[in-house]
C-alpha cells in the first residue's frame, strides 16, 4: 500500500517484466528509498546488460525499506559498478569503487552515476 490513503499497487520485478531485454544502455531510478529493492529485482537484467545507472539514492529514507547506504553500495561493488560522478545538492560528491566509499558522507540524498 502506497499514500496516505493505504492504496495497492501491484509491484513487479524489472527481471521479469524485461527477461526478453539483451541490451539496455541507462537505468534512471528515483524511487524515494527503494533503490535497493528495485536493483534486486533487476539483478539478472543488470548482470546481462550491465547499464551505466543513473541514482538518486535517499540515503535518509533506505532504512524505512531496512536497507542501508552501506548495503546499497556493497550491491553495487559487487556488481563491478564505479561512481564516476556524485553530486550532493550542488557539490560534487565521492567517486570510486563502491567498495572504498561504504562510509562515505552522501549527505541525506545523492544523484550517482555508475558504470
């Protein structure tokens, strides 16, 4: 259930709805601390294509979804991923392994972009 009126929605996995899909270049999520959960549901898409990803990451809002910064990063690394770019409101923010920057200072949100 979503919104202040408890309305359903259905929910399913990028895997599933994109099993056919052997190319994909770029994946944009905004998805309000449900970044974790979205790319678990994406793992086979990814590993297949592996798209460059461009992610709003709510660092403050993971934890109502039981996820955490360190988690999300960690799904990353071990996904080959590197932030080649971070922005933190207006400033650049860390960029590397995902590995090296599981404590790193992202503020309560940051836009990343991985390949």
């Amino acid at each position: 259930k979503i919104g202040e009126t408890g309305q359903e929605v259905s929910i399913y996995k990028l895997d599933t709805l994109f099993s056919w899909l052997n190319t994909l270049d770029l994946l944009r999520l905004d998805v309000e601390g449900y970044e974790l959960r979205i790319l678990t549901g994406a793992l086979e898409l990814l590993k297949r294509t592996h798209p460059k990803l461009f992610i709003e990451m709510h660092v403050s809002l993971l934890p109502n979804f039981k996820d955490s910064q360190y988690n999300l990063l960690v799904f990353l690394g071990n996904l080959k991923y590197t932030i080649t770019h971070c922005f933190i409101g207006s400033k650049d923010g860390p960029v590397g392994k995902p590995q090296e920057l599981l404590t790193a200072d992202f503020g309560q949100s940051a836009h990343l972009f991985l390949e």
